[in-house]
C-alpha cells in the first residue's frame, strides 16, 4: 500500500502545482489549533485519489466495454467483451483502491477527525465512503461492510445485503451534510482534490457549500437507482435531494483534476498513454456509429471529435465488440486522453438528467423537458465548450408534449453519450431494461451481445468477487454469477 499512496500522493503534488501555486505536503492545511495531529490533512488526498482509480480505473474500463462505448481488444480487456472475465481480474481494484485503499483511510479520518473535532473531514469522510458503497453495491451486489474494515479483530467479514447498504448510503449523505454544517476546529484547504481551496477560509465559504451539494446529488443519484422497485417513491425521493439543493452549473459539479503531466494524470490518461492500453482497447464501432452523422447526413454529434481522435486519414473507425483491434482504429480523444482531463464523480448534466427522469417517472411532463433539454445543453457546453444550436434544435429542445413519445428513450440515449466512460452509465443500461426481462433483453441503447461470448448472449449483470474472497471467505459470499442482478436490477 506504501507505494500505491506514494503514486496518488505524488498525483496530489501534481494537482497542487497545477490548480494553487506551493503545495507543501507537511504544511498542507496546517492549522495552529491542530498541530498535534496533522495526519487527517495527508490522509484525505491519499483517500480520493485512491477513491478515483477505484471508481474509474478497471471499474470504468469494464463497465464501459459491457455497454459498448469501448471493446476490449486483447488480454483482459478482450475477455471482458466477450463475457469471460475472471475473478483475478477484479483483485486489485477490490483491495488496493476500494477496501484497503479508501474505505480503510476514510474510516481512519472519522476516527481522527471525531477525536480532534475536525467535523468538516469527518463529513467529507462520510459522503465519500457512502458513494464508495453505492459503487460496490452496484458493481457487485452484496459486499463486506459492518464488519470489513476491522482487520484486527475480524478476519472473515460477513456480507452486508444490497438493501441494507443502501440504506447506509443515506444514513452517511445526511450525516456528512449534518457535519458540514456544523462547526470544525480546522478545515481542509488545498489538500482537497475534489474541491480545492487556497486556504481552509475559502474552502469553508466556497468549497463546503460544493460538498453539500455533492451530497444531494447523490442521493438523487441513488434514490433513482431504485427506479424498479418503487418508480414513484424513489422518483420523489431523488426530486427531494436535488431540490434540497445541488449543482446549478457544470462549474459546480463532482470532479478532480490530477495535473498536466503525464505523471499526474487521471485513470483513463494513465491506462491509455502507452501502447498496452492502446493495443487492449478501443472505441467501440456501436458508439462511434451512435455519434456519425446525428445531427444530419454528414453533420456528426459535436461531441465526437472531442470522444473520439480521427485516425491518420482523418477518419472516426471503431472496433466491433468482442473483436481484434480494427485496422486504423481511432484511440480515446482529448475529452478523457489528456493529462488534465478531469474524472467526472457527478456532473451537473447527470443530475438534471436524473430531474428529467424523475418527473417523468410522475408524469410531470413539462418540468421533465425542461430539465432534459438542460441536461443535453449541459453535456454539449462542457465537452466542446460552447453551445451547439443545431444539435440543440434537433435533441434539447423537447415540450411536454414532444417528450411523452420514446421519453425514456431519448433520456437513457443521451445521458449515455453524455456519461462516456464513466462506470455510472452501465448503472442506467442496466436500470432501463425492463423489470422482469430475460437476460438476454438489452437496455438503452440497445445493445446486440458479441458474436464471440460465453454466455449464450445473456448479458452481465455484475461484477465478480475477487479471489481473495472466494479462498479465504468463500463462506459469507452470497452470489459468483456475472449474469446475477443486484437488488435494484430486477
């Protein structure tokens, strides 16, 4: 673990050349009051940065390739794409990044941070490990919590049930708000990679007020992860927390930003910058087609050139799921494959998406376009920087009455272009296949299994326990089944 802190420190040096100027990581955010323990002020940017790659690292090259934005094309990668993936592949992700990496040094901050009074930590602590939560039950179901970060005294932790997990998603927003708003004896400054401030005065006035926010989006996020069990209440529910308060801009939203050099950037920039990356990879020929002449005959989505770099003839060439790489495949662009890309967490686009869902969900048809043709506008202006009217004209500009046609369709379609590899968007796919259907029924958009798969065309549903699980806590484990569904997934 020594090293992979080291890496994400040295990432954090890297975000604080680029975002303040003089990072110090011994002096980083060191209060006079709080001199005595400084250690919840080295912790907390390990901790994101571990809670990065463990959101977006094999997380997102997995679940971006099950839903056809890329395709593996050798290796791992490969095996992905065609169903065959392994519990070894999901080790590192399972024990550095999510449970030995971030789980274990957030509860280490709540601990620190109630024995100093540090609440602003301890709230930021709590929002982090409940989104951390959220992602482990939506990758792989029912996950070791209660009892798994206590290694000294339990060495088989039990299983804790999706359901009740969720419920602890919940518990720790609220808390976390609750601790925002409460007074701290010292604050996170510049050593927060989410929300960087250039002292802990600005980071109480400008980034907590942010935090908050992330909160409730948040909540909406997983309240609407619920769409299936209960369409109306968690319809409600998700409308409550961002009526609560939340982004109102793409400037306000979820993100870090690592750096400008290469050793400082993110997930996706640090697997694609070399050849292994590139040769095991590629943009799927499905989501390039989805994006070529959308607008209109020759008129492209704007958001391809900015997804996608041409080839050397100026061309956008995909690779067909579950194949070798195609002959003058086009790589990742610029929107992800550059050093200060940000990893998108939640964005401004994805909560009004998930407004626009929510009403429609209660047949508010009115409030739904409104928030959908934000959420389309949103996307547009923060990929290619600036406003697209005729792809507006065509795809934001729906009416209460034009949105009750293919509503849904048209919601899951876009919000999947707009949340290009992030591990989020094979939460919608799976959300918007109806309840009940066979497991060879695809979501939005629709999707066609590879013709090489080893699942009869079934298409996965989760991810797969790590080994070191199956050998060593092979009791408590609950399901092993990539084509099992999590309990919101029915």
């Amino acid at each position: 673990m020594n090293t992979i802190k080291n890496k994400y420190l040295a990432a954090w040096l890297g975000a604080c050349l680029f975002l303040l100027s003089g990072c110090d990581l011994q002096q980083a955010n060191v209060n006079p009051n709080a001199a005595t323990d400084v250690q919840v002020n080295v912790i907390l940017p390990v901790a994101q940065a571990n809670m990065v790659w463990a959101i977006s690292d094999f997380s997102a090259q997995t679940a971006s390739s099950l839903i056809q934005q890329m395709t593996g094309t050798l290796n791992v990668q490969y095996n992905v794409s065609t169903y065959a993936y392994l519990p070894t592949n999901f080790q590192s992700t399972w024990n550095n990044h999510f449970y030995a990496g971030a789980l274990m040094d957030l509860k280490t901050i709540m601990e620190k941070a109630t024995e100093n009074g540090s609440t602003h930590y301890r709230g930021i602590a709590k929002i982090q490990t409940a989104m951390l939560l959220g992602y482990l039950v939506d990758l792989w179901g029912d996950v070791p919590y209660s009892t798994a970060l206590d290694l000294a005294n339990v060495a088989r932790p039990t299983y804790d049930r999706g359901e009740a997990l969720y419920q602890e998603v919940f518990r720790l927003l609220d808390s976390g708000i609750e601790d925002l708003n409460a007074t701290s004896s010292f604050s996170p400054s510049n050593n927060d990679l989410v929300f960087p401030a250039t002292n802990e005065t600005n980071w109480r006035n400008n980034s907590r007020p942010r935090w908050i926010k992330s909160a409730n989006a948040l909540k909406a996020r997983y309240h609407n992860h619920l769409s299936k069990i209960d369409p109306n209440g968690s319809a409600q529910q998700a409308l409550a927390a961002i009526n609560a308060g939340t982004f109102v801009s793409n400037a306000e939203e979820m993100k870090v930003s690592f750096g400008t050099t290469p050793d400082a950037g993110g997930p996706w920039f640090g697997f694609l910058q070399n050849t292994f990356g590139q040769n095991n990879i590629s943009v799927s020929t499905f989501f390039i087609d989805l994006l070529r002449d959308r607008v209109a005959p020759g008129v492209n989505d704007p958001r391809l050139p900015f997804y996608v770099r041409p080839n050397a003839a100026g061309n956008f060439v995909g690779t067909p799921a579950g194949s070798p790489m195609a002959s003058g495949a086009s790589q990742v662009g610029p929107y992800i494959f550059s050093a200060d890309a940000p990893t998108n967490i939640v964005t401004y686009a994805e909560v009004k998406f998930i407004e626009a869902e929510a009403h429609l969900r209660l047949n508010q048809f009115a409030q739904a376009a409104t928030a959908y043709n934000a959420a389309v506008k949103a996307s547009l202006l923060r990929v290619t920087g600036s406003a697209q009217p005729a792809y507006e004209a065509r795809y934001a500009s729906e009416t209460a009455e034009t949105i009750q046609q293919n509503g849904l369709q048209k919601l899951f379609t876009e919000k999947y272009i707009a949340l290009f590899l992030q591990t989020e968007a094979w939460a919608d796919w799976r959300r918007s296949i109806p309840a009940g259907a066979a497991g060879t029924v695809s979501g939005i958009p629709n999707l066609n299994p590879p013709t090489t798969n080893v699942t009869n065309g079934v298409f996965p549903r989760r991810f797969l326990y790590p080994p070191s699980e199956l050998d060593n806590n092979s009791a408590n484990i609950p399901e092993t089944s990539l084509t099992a569904r999590v309990f919101w997934d029915r």
